[in-house]
C-alpha cells in the first residue's frame, strides 16, 4: 500500500483509489469491482464524453467476446443507485445514446497520507503485527474475549502461593488469627457438653449389658434342660 491515497470527491461522495471504497459522507458504500472502475474512468474525466468503444477497451479489453453492452449497462445502473441517480434528471452520470456516457458533477482530486497501522508489541519486546488497539480489559484470542485478571485475583494468587512456600502473607495475619480464636472458643464452650453426653452414654450401656448377660443365661439353661430331661 503506498504511502499516500489518492481521492476523488464529488458532492458528498469520495472514491479512494488505492482502497477501492467508495464512501458517501464517510460511510462506505458497498459498490462491485467493475461499476467502481467504471466510475472512477468517468470521474477521472468529469465533463468529458467517455464512448463506449473506450470503456470496452479498458475495462474488458478489446478482445472480449463476452456481452459486452448488456454488462456495461448494468454496471451503469449500479452506479445510478448507490449515487441516487436518475436517467431522466441525472446529477452525475448522463448517458449520451449511441455514443456513451459523461460525468456531469465536479470533481475534486486530492492526495491524502495514508492512515498508519497501527502496531502491538509483546512484552518480550517483538512485534506481533497490525492490530486494532484493545481496550486493558479485555483480550482477544482466536476471535474470542477473554476478560483480564482484575487486581484483586493477582492479590489472592499471590497470597496462596506464597502460604504454599511457607511465607507469611502481610495482610492475612489478622483474618487467619480471628478464625483460630473463634474456632477455640467454640471448642471450649462445647466441652462440658460433649462430657455430659459421654456419661450419659456410658450410664445407659451399663443396664443393657446385665440384661443381655441374664437373657444368655437363660437361654443356656432352658438349652441345658431340654437336652438333659428325663
């Protein structure tokens, strides 16, 4: 691409030569490959009659057997619409019967800088290419966002990872020490409850025990007597 765009303005429309795009108050207009060039040969000599012998000659070449009319008359059409123009009243292209056609509108011609890529770098320094600038929080990999660790993650990596090596963490002495005296505390006012239900256990199983004892016995000497009766 080179360094400077050329551009050719009429009214609020503006052919950008090196781009191909045309753009009507600086939106762009989608417009095929062979109405552009037809219309950029008429505008380069606007006021001029341009016959359809030359059209032939520079946008199909002379040895084009192909329908050469009916393809120059739908590029012309083409034309007329994304211009808004019109074959009765034409503000931009005036067809002349059976000679061709003439640019009716002024036309500016300017040279203008070509805009500058933009370029990103990595951070081990190399150039990644021509890149849209993105926002800090978000990037783009594949075609797909992916929002960037905020602040207070990094924190909570650094802190877990730094508790893995054995490191005190500035900032969690606090936390961690009112989480160990709450859980103590809780500890102590339990005790005395937890040794209640313990003694309570230990009264209920004694009785149960005498009494399977005495169904044993019971049961051993009807055995006994039923095997040893006369």
């Amino acid at each position: 691409m080179s360094a400077t765009h050329k551009l050719l303005r009429f009214g609020v429309f503006e052919l950008n030569l090196d781009t191909e795009e045309l753009r009507k108050s600086g939106t762009v207009i989608k417009l095929a490959p062979q109405p552009f060039r037809l219309l950029t040969l008429l505008a380069n000599r606007a006021g001029q009659i341009v016959t359809r012998e030359e059209i032939k000659e520079q946008l199909w070449g002379a040895d084009t057997y192909v329908d050469f009319e009916q393809g120059m008359n739908h590029c012309v059409k083409q034309i007329r619409t994304v211009l808004g123009d019109n074959t009765e009243n034409p503000l931009y292209v005036e067809t002349l019967p059976r000679r061709g056609y003439r640019f009716l509108a002024p036309v500016v011609s300017k040279n203008v800088l070509a805009p500058a890529p933009q370029i990103i770098k990595s951070q081990s320094g190399v150039q990644s290419g021509v890149l849209p600038s993105l926002p800090a929080e978000e990037l783009r990999i594949g075609g797909s966002a992916v929002e960037a660790p905020s602040r207070k993650d990094v924190v909570v990596g650094e802190s877990e990872a730094l508790a893995v090596r054995g490191k005190p963490v500035q900032g969690s002495h606090a936390h961690i020490g009112e989480e160990a005296t709450s859980a103590t505390a809780a500890a102590e006012a339990l005790a005395p409850e937890i040794a209640r239900l313990r003694e309570s256990h230990s009264r209920t199983r004694l009785p149960l025990v005498w009494i399977v004892l005495l169904l044993a016995v019971l049961i051993a000497g009807i055995v006994y007597w039923h095997l040893h009766r006369p």
